[in-house]
C-alpha cells in the first residue's frame, strides 16, 4: 500500500522559469483553443503508407473538424479539406442521424469521419449530409469532387476493396456509386418504417462495438448486408423537452427481458443482384456481433451470441449457398465479452487470429477454418487487448495490453507460431498510455501517448520502436495553451488498496496545489465503476479534475471490482447484482481517506456520469455514513427500464433475477440515504431515458427526503455545448462548495 505523507515530497510540480501563474477558470476548460493542446482524432495510415491523415479543429473552434494530412517524405502537416470553406452552412441533422452521432459518440461537427480508397487514389468523407471525394493527386481547383446531392443523409459510407464503388446508406436502403461513370443504383428498396438495410440496430451500435450493418467481399463481387426488422421492439414514447418547445418522440426501445429486433444477413451478388440469405442457426434470438468475409471472398464468417450471452459461435457460410457451420465456440457460465481480434491470414486464407478469455485473461490464438486451433499465442496472467498487425513475411504479430501493469498500455511484438507463447516483446518504451494506429502489415505505427505529466503527443515510429517523427509533439512551452497554468499542475498518487476478497484495488490521489500536511482538505471522489472502463491509470487526465485541486479538493478515484483491464475473476463479482460489490469497494476506499491525517472526514463528497450517476447514487444509499454530498448525472436507476444486450449480460432478465433487480434498484434504497444530494439529466437522453431520473424524484418525494436537481433542456447523454458544459461546471462547483467547504 502506498504512503501519502511520504509521496507528497513527490509530488510533480512543474515550474518553467519565473512565469507568473494565471488562475484556472471554469470558462477556460471548455474554450478554444483545446486547454491540452492540439489534439488530431481519425488517425489513419494511407495505404501505401506514405501518408497520415487525421480530423483537427480549428484554433477558434475546436468542434469544427477539417481533414489534415501528414506527408512523411515532405515531413510537412497540411490542411487537405477546409470543412468550412467548402460548406459554409451549419448541418441540420434529422433524428436518425442524431441517433447514429449518439451511439458512435461523435461529438465534432464538420468533417466528424472519413475513409481511404484502398488505392490510395482519393478519401471518401460526409459533410452536411452529403458525400466528397478528396482526390489525392489532382489539383487544388479539382481535389474535391461531389458525389450526392440529396434531402437525405449519406451515412456509413464506404469505398469498396478494390476502389470501384461509394456504398452507403440513405432512407434505410443500401446504394452504390460507381467512382468513374458517377451513376448511383439503388441495392435494396425495402427498407423504410421499421426494416433497415444495411444498418446496425440500437444495440449493435450502443452496446456491441458494432457500427455497421453491411461488409464488401474482397473481390468486390459481394455486398453482405444486415435487414433488420424492429417491429417486435416495444415502441416507447421519450419526451424530448427543449428551451421552447417538447417533442413526443415515438421509438423502438429494447428493454431488458423483453422483444429484441429480428436480424436476418443477406448476401447480394452486385452484378446480378441476386440475394442469398445466410443461415443464421436455428435460433432466432440472437446476437449477430461480428461479419467478416475470408481474404478469398468465398466464405462469409459472422459471430453470433446466445441472448444469454453465455455461448459465443464463429460461424462460417458460403457466399453462394449461404449454408453455414460452428467454426469455434466460447462458452461461459456467467458471460462471455465480445471482442474484434479476429484476423485472416493472407498467405494461409484458411487460418485466422483469435482472441478468447478460457484462461480467465484474453490471449490469442491461432485457429484454421476446421475449427482446430493451430497454438496459443500469448498467454500469461495478464490482458492482452487489441490485435494490431500481423507480419506474415516475419512470423509475427502486434498487439497492445497490459503484461507488465495494468496501469499502462503498451504495443508489444511475439511470434506468430505460437512458440514461447510467454515471451513477448514490449515496443513501445516511455512510461505510460500508448493508443496505437498500426500500418497494415505493421511496418510502422502512429502512437499517441500521454502519461499523468505529459498531455496528449502524436508520433510516428518504426515497427521496432524508433520515432521517425513527430505528429503533433505538443510540448509545454510557451506556446501550449496550458503552460500558464502549468506551475499549478499536480501529478496523481496511484496505490493499491485490498477489496475483502483479498484482490488489489488501485487508486489515485491528487493533493491540492499549496498542499499543507497539517491541515484537513475535503475529498471529492471520482467514480464510473461500470464494467468495461477504467479511471485510475498513468494518463493525462481530465483538466477538471486539475481544477478541483487548484480549488483545494483532494480528488480521489478508485477502480472497483468488476472494471476493466483484470481478467475475468476481477469482472464477474458484480453477476446478477450490480452495485453491491462496486458499493463495498468504493466504502473501502473511503474507509482509507479517513485514515490520512490530512483528509477531513465529515467532508468526503462524491460524483459521476452515466454508471457513474447510478454508482453515485448506491455509494450514498449503501454507505450512507461515507459522504456528505454527491453529484449523480444521468443516472441508471432502475435496470428494468435499460437495454436488453447491456443488462442481461449482467443481470441476467428481470423473470430470472428478481431479487437482483430489486436490489440493484436505486429506488430500494432511497431512504437511506443521509447526505447532501444533487441530481442532473438532459432532457432529450435517449440512452439512459429521462424516465429514470423522474423516478427517483417522484421517490423521493413521497418520501420526503430533500434533493436538488438540475434539467437541461435539448441535452442528450453527453452535453455538447460549451455554454452548457460551463454552466454545468459551475453548478456543480457551487454545490460542492456549498456542503464541503468548511467556511459554508
């Protein structure tokens, strides 16, 4: 366990020279430019690898994205696409693209994606609804051409394998361009009310990682492509209240136990326009999580998951039969995570890349289309957690994880045979969090890096780890929007705490600025504690959180047991009873802060979003003695009124798990609680609904129990708006201030 007083003369405070520090202001948080500093989004490589390309704001603007590319030869970053240049007009989303924007959380405007042709010849990008072609090699009067000019939205679009056709979606129908004549046909035609072509259903993108609904063959010759039909969902009525107005809004809503859509996958033939339906199983309750095609484009291969999510089959078809077989199961007793590692060979077609957690750690894994596995790649008491590259001419792969922390994210590099499956090589070198964009066949990699004292750095490198070049170096220097404010910085505490079934808990601490071992600081705990996240490691952190110290708040996180990044026998705990164990392991934390000499602790307050509105919320009804005041935003609060794939997978379905539903039930628990309490939700979230607020304030009410709220008008799940996000900010600080502060 670490020691606080003794890391407090550890504690980083970076000085440049005699600079005077200017005081951090809520209003500077969200303004532009970025306070972190230039930081490019969409990283990708060119096919031919001689270029990268990325999305920036602009200096005024930093929602507003343009296309940017780096030319390695030239070493030189241009603007390839000014979006407002080209488009001077404000976009005008209908609601299925905002629903799309939601469940991708797309938060830029502008140019917000794009994609390579795989020639390298041109980029394919939306703007304002529409399609543009960037076309590398011609002149600057030429590079831009427009492919459509419609009413209706352009979306997931896509530049087939050999860079003949633009597909897209447009009125929940599948379209082709083709690139040279420009002539447009149309794929499919029934799609419209509840049948959607070549879409990916609420849950695939919201909660599945799955943000498609259609897959080019190869060789161009298939288009695979998903019909959905969403009318066995419930249509729900949400109400989507705005500054002036309110808006009933009618939409299909899989709650947890009920009616998932029914998913049928097609095969179309492009020139014939023949459609083969893939055999999906018997079962028509399920999952399609993943579609792939082999590098032959014989064969379709797709994941599908039981509704309990408990079994998880890879499943190959024939593209032109569309018969299907079980290629591989997982199988778990509690559930099984999904993932996209898998991979073709190029040169053995038939064998592939796999990822699976038998061991209770996900490793890799070498399989052939029979279904035998060929050797385990990694392997080892650790995470490994996206498969990178693979350099079929060495024998080797690439992978990011955690083998020597979980705290840190590193590339790593080990052989494709599967020999010394415990021996790899770590790449990449400086302490802390690499996110890797790694060539094709990995010959380099973008790596954007940061760790608690260094903010966000872009860098090229070569596949054995030497930095080519530098992206966006971002230094704090003078001209860094930040280094004003640097002298104040403060750089986290991480330790480890035991959770009573004896497994380490990390957390941060973060001290006040003029931090003085003799007096007593009030607390501010962080939390999400959901599956699938992790908030204490070696990053650059959330400036808020920098604000709060500068404020005089120590600010205190602590992942609990069912986060991310720790093998199975970390996540499972929380099976069928969400809150209970998160609630203890947080209570242990507090239970620590009280023991620190410099921590007052009748002043401990507590925040979070989303999971972390609902932990919030359980934290201070299960340990009602431990905080004085929280701050719960867009809270879950009853799991009977969330998703079916989310929920069931933790919960299993309100007719099997009663009790764990009654339990994890915020509404349970309410008269518990004791402290200071205020709660916030967008009044247009169509992620968790409104609903589950207005709940617990009727609840409360009738209770009699005291509560402060805060309803912003046209938000969703995520606030976009920097005025917004200002005054939230704001909100928030007077509350704390009001029930923490010693002198309040």
């Amino acid at each position: 366990m670490a020691t606080p007083t003794k890391t407090i003369l550890l504690v980083f405070l970076a000085v440049i020279g005699d600079v005077q520090a200017d005081e951090l202001t809520i209003e500077r948080l969200f303004g532009s430019p970025d306070i972190n500093g230039i930081r490019p989004v969409g990283l990708r490589f060119s096919p031919d690898g001689a270029r990268v390309t990325y999305l920036r704001g602009k200096k005024d603007d930093l929602r507003q994205q343009d296309l940017w590319e780096y030319h390695i030869a030239d070493g030189v970053n241009r603007m390839l696409v000014d979006s407002k240049a080209l488009v001077p007009e404000e976009e005008q989303l209908d609601e299925v693209e905002k629903a799309r924007r939601e469940r991708m959380r797309i938060r830029g405007k502008g140019i917000i994606e794009y994609v390579w042709a795989p020639d390298g010849k041109s980029i394919l990008f939306p703007l304002v609804g529409d399609l543009y072609l960037y076309v590398i090699e011609a002149s600057v009067d030429k590079a831009v051409r427009r492919l459509t000019k419609t009413e209706a939205f352009e979306t997931d679009a896509k530049v087939s394998d050999r860079g003949r056709y633009v597909s897209f979606v447009r009125n929940q129908n599948l379209f082709v361009i083709d690139i040279d004549s420009g002539q447009e046909r149309q794929l499919t035609s029934d799609g419209g009310d509840t049948i959607r072509n070549g879409m990916a259903e609420f849950i695939a993108m919201e909660e599945m990682d799955r943000d498609t609904g259609y897959w080019w063959s190869p060789d161009e010759r298939f288009l695979a492509f998903t019909r959905v039909d969403e009318s066995p969902v419930e249509l729900a009525k949400r109400y989507q209240i705005f500054e002036n107005s309110f808006k009933v809004t009618e939409e299909r809503y899989p709650f947890t136990g009920e009616n998932n859509v029914r998913i049928k996958l097609a095969v179309l033939e492009l020139a014939t326009g023949k459609q083969v339906w893939v055999d999906l199983g018997d079962d028509e309750d399920i999952y399609l999580a993943r579609v792939d095609w082999t590098p032959d484009s014989s064969t379709i291969v797709f994941q599908r998951q039981s509704r309990d999510q408990k079994r998880l089959d890879l499943v190959a078809a024939d593209a032109t039969s569309g018969k299907s077989r079980i290629v591989l199961t997982e199988t778990s007793d509690i559930w099984i995570n999904l993932h996209s590692n898998l991979k073709f060979l190029k040169k053995s077609p038939r064998e592939f890349i796999w990822a699976s957690e038998r061991s209770g750690f996900q490793h890799l894994y070498r399989y052939n289309l029979d279904g035998v596995m060929l050797a385990q790649i990694t392997s080892g008491t650790w995470v490994v957690d996206k498969l990178q590259a693979v350099d079929e001419d060495r024998g080797v792969l690439f992978f990011d994880g955690f083998t020597d922390s979980v705290l840190e994210k590193h590339l790593y590099e080990t052989t494709l045979s599967g020999e010394g499956s415990d021996v790899v090589r770590k790449i990449t070198s400086r302490p802390g969090w690499h996110d890797i964009v790694m060539a094709k066949r990995g010959g380099a990699y973008i790596d954007s890096f940061s760790n608690s004292s260094t903010p966000p750095q872009v860098s090229l490198h070569s596949a054995g780890g030497s930095r080519l070049t530098w992206l966006v170096e971002n230094p704090l220097d003078k001209t860094h929007p930040y280094f004003p404010y640097i002298d104040r910085h403060q750089v986290q505490e991480i330790g480890t705490l035991e959770a009573e079934d004896g497994k380490a808990l990390y957390y941060s601490l973060l001290l006040p600025t003029d931090f003085d071992p003799g007096k007593r600081y009030p607390v501010i705990v962080f939390t999400y504690g959901g599956p699938g996240a992790q908030v204490v490691n070696n990053r650059w952190g959330d400036i808020f959180r920098q604000y709060l110290q500068q404020q005089g708040y120590i600010v205190f996180s602590l992942d609990n047991r069912g986060s991310a990044h720790r093998g199975t026998a970390f996540e499972f705990p929380i099976y069928k009873q969400m809150s209970v164990i998160e609630a203890r392991d947080q209570k242990r934390g507090v239970e620590y802060l009280k023991t620190l000499s410099f921590v007052a602790p009748d002043r401990i307050g507590i925040y979070g979003w989303s999971y972390g509105g609902y932990m919030t919320l359980m934290a201070m009804m299960q340990a009602p003695d431990e905080f004085k005041a929280g701050i719960s935003g867009a809270p879950v609060t009853d799991w009977r009124l969330y998703d079916t794939h989310y929920t069931e997978r933790y919960m299993s379905t309100p007719s099997a798990n009663s009790d764990g539903y009654d339990v994890s039930n915020v509404l349970s628990h309410v008269e518990r609680l004791r402290g200071s309490l205020l709660i916030i939700h967008g009044m247009a979230d169509d992620n968790v609904l409104l609903n589950h607020s207005t709940l617990l304030f009727r609840e409360m009410q009738k209770k009699g129990i005291s509560f402060e709220s805060m309803m912003y008008p046209g938000e969703t799940h995520g606030f976009r708006d920097p005025d917004i996000n200002v005054h939230l900010t704001r909100l928030m600080m007077n509350f704390f201030d009001r029930h923490l502060k010693a002198d309040h």
